[in-house]
C-alpha cells in the first residue's frame, strides 16, 4: 500500500507564483494510484503536523493588532512594526515590504508602546526574515537580547500577554456613550 501526496488545493503563494514558466505542480488528476487502498495524504496536514510536533517548547501568543509596537532605527527614527507572536524567548513581527527588511543577526532595539507617551523598551536579535509577498509584508523572527535590564520586566510583559490574550473579546460594534445621564 502507497501514499500518494496531494499538492491540489492549496491558496496561491509566493514559491508558486514565483516559479519557471512551464513548471507545474502536481495534481489529483495526475497521479493514478497503481494499487486499491492507496492513501492520500494532505502534505499541508502532514507539515502542520510536524511544525505543531517541532514547535518552539514554549508557548507562543499571536498578537496580531493588539498593541502599537516600533523599532528604533538610530540617526532616522522609529519605525511601525505589527507584532504577530510572542514566546518566553522571542517575538515575531511584520513589516511592510516597501520598508525593508532587518538582517538576520542584527540587534534591533524595540519599544512596546502602552499608551501614547509610556512605552516599554526591549533588544531583539533577529533570527530570519522572509517575505510573504501575498501579504505585503516581510515577517521577521527576534530572540530576546540577554543580560539586559528589562529581562526580569520582559519575563513579567510576556506573562501579562498570554493572560490577557487568553480572556480576550471581541467587540462588535457595543455603542459608546458620550453622556451618563
């Protein structure tokens, strides 16, 4: 008994947008199992399989939108940033693909802003880019610098984040009021 890999079915993405002319994928119709019973198996499944058995051993908070967050850029000044996932170790954030992108290995200095003036400064240490050109970003992975002084405060923000993020609504158009009476 075979596995026959399906590749149908899948959203348009960069690796096959971005392949030579003529080169095609492979589909259902293409592959005829030679034996009854052949499985098929769903390579998306199967690679989300892997990534959840590989993942990070420490858990990971999506933060898509829920904070403002820059990068320091020195000499030009502080630059958006969408931060999309925070662990114990490090973040994961977007930027836009017209801005550039950070290289691997580069210290980038952060701030976490808490409301307009208050923020929280922190050091990451970028460990890939890659473009997701879909999207119109470039998603960026960042460890934590250590031996800074925010270590201690930074163990206690990830900790705040992942409570909260856990009891989060949404709100779908409640009313606001301008007047109690």
């Amino acid at each position: 008994m075979g596995k026959v890999i399906n590749f149908t079915g899948r959203p348009k993405n960069p690796i096959s947008s971005n392949l030579p002319e003529g080169t095609r994928l492979a589909s259902v119709e293409s592959v005829t199992p030679s034996e009854a019973g052949t499985t098929v198996v769903d390579m998306t499944e199967a690679r989300q399989q892997i990534i959840n058995n590989e993942r990070r051993d420490v858990k990971r908070t999506i933060l898509t939108e829920f904070i403002g967050a820059f990068a320091v850029l020195p000499e030009r000044g502080l630059m958006r940033i969408a931060l999309y996932d925070i662990s114990e170790r490090g973040i994961s954030f977007d930027v836009e693909l017209t801005e550039g992108r950070f290289l691997e290995g580069e210290e980038v200095a952060m701030r976490v802003y808490l409301n307009h003036k208050t923020y929280f400064p922190f050091v990451t240490k970028i460990t890939y880019s890659r473009p997701i050109e879909l999207d119109g970003i470039t998603r960026h992975g960042a460890n934590f610098a250590d031996g800074t002084v925010n270590d201690v405060a930074l163990h206690h923000f990830v900790k705040f984040i992942e409570t909260v993020s856990a009891s989060l609504k949404t709100d779908d158009g409640d009313i606001q009021v301008s007047h109690i009476s």
